[in-house]
C-alpha cells in the first residue's frame, strides 16, 4: 500500500461484519499475490460482468449488495444496493456520503486525476502528468470525454514506442 492510501475497508463474510478480524495490508498483500486483476480479453470479460450484476438485479424483486463506479453521478466506486429499480449507496454503518466521496477524490489524485468537470472533462494532476511527459513524451492538461478514443491510441503509440 502506498504510505498514504485513501481507503474504507469493511467487510462480511457469511453475512457477518468481519473487518476487524484481518488487518488491511493483510487483505491487500492477498489480493495482490492471490487475486491480481485480469488483463486483456480476460479483464474486459470481468468488467463487463461486473456491470451486468448491476443490470441484471435493477429490476429484481429484491435488494443485492454490489460495487458500482460512480451511482448518481458520484465520484469513484461504492457499495450500492441495486433492485426494484434503485441504486442506492450501502455504506457501511458510520461512513457518511461526504466521507466515501472524500475518500474516492482523494484516490483519484493518487491516481493522476485532479479533477472531474461537471462536463466531464477530466483535469490530469501536474505531477503525475510530467512523469508521463518525461517518460513516454504525452502531456495532456485534461481531456474531454468525446476525445477519450483519440487521447487513449496517442497514449498506446507512446507505449509501444516506449
């Protein structure tokens, strides 16, 4: 973990609240050796998947509990309860919404995102984008979302050329 992680972890196992019982960089170091994220086709399925629990429960008769990216427009990911035609926040017991959304800005920073315009526009952090710079030769101050497909094979030509 990086020394200044911007995370509220809490979870259940069996239906019980358990996030006392394993320490954070337990949990992360697991993840990390165990459970890495999957890239190329195999990634793209897993997202894709991810989204359909969302659609496919919209409609059921009954609550699930789920991860979303940015329900009702938020910033970031959350624990939403998706069903009867809701997505609603589930945040754990004592996390209020003005914090989860702090916590998600704050992660975005750390990863290179100073901001996200009410048009969408995606504003790049200085730093993180004078690395790119440095690297790779790419520098853009933000990014409009119709200019996402353009910026995205720019940035893959700087790869491969890396």
């Amino acid at each position: 973990l990086p020394q200044q992680a911007n995370f509220n972890l809490s979870y259940w196992i069996d239906g019980r609240e358990r996030t006392d019982e394993f320490s954070a960089e337990m949990i992360f170091r697991s993840v990390a050796d165990n459970f890495r994220r999957l890239g190329g086709v195999d990634g793209q399925y897993l997202t894709a998947m991810s989204a359909i629990t969302v659609l496919e429960n919209l409609f059921a008769d009954e609550e699930v509990h789920v991860h979303a990216p940015g329900p009702h427009g938020l910033p970031g990911g959350y624990p939403v309860k998706v069903g009867m035609g809701q997505v609603l926040l589930g945040l754990p017991y004592g996390v209020r919404r003005e914090e989860a959304i702090q916590i998600n800005e704050a992660g975005q920073r750390q990863d290179g995102i100073q901001s996200i315009m009410a048009d969408g526009t995606v504003m790049f952090g200085s730093a993180q984008m004078n690395v790119m710079e440095q690297m790779l030769g790419y520098f853009v101050a933000g990014m409009k979302v119709q200019d996402a497909a353009e910026c995205a094979n720019e940035l893959g030509l700087k790869y491969q050329a890396f």
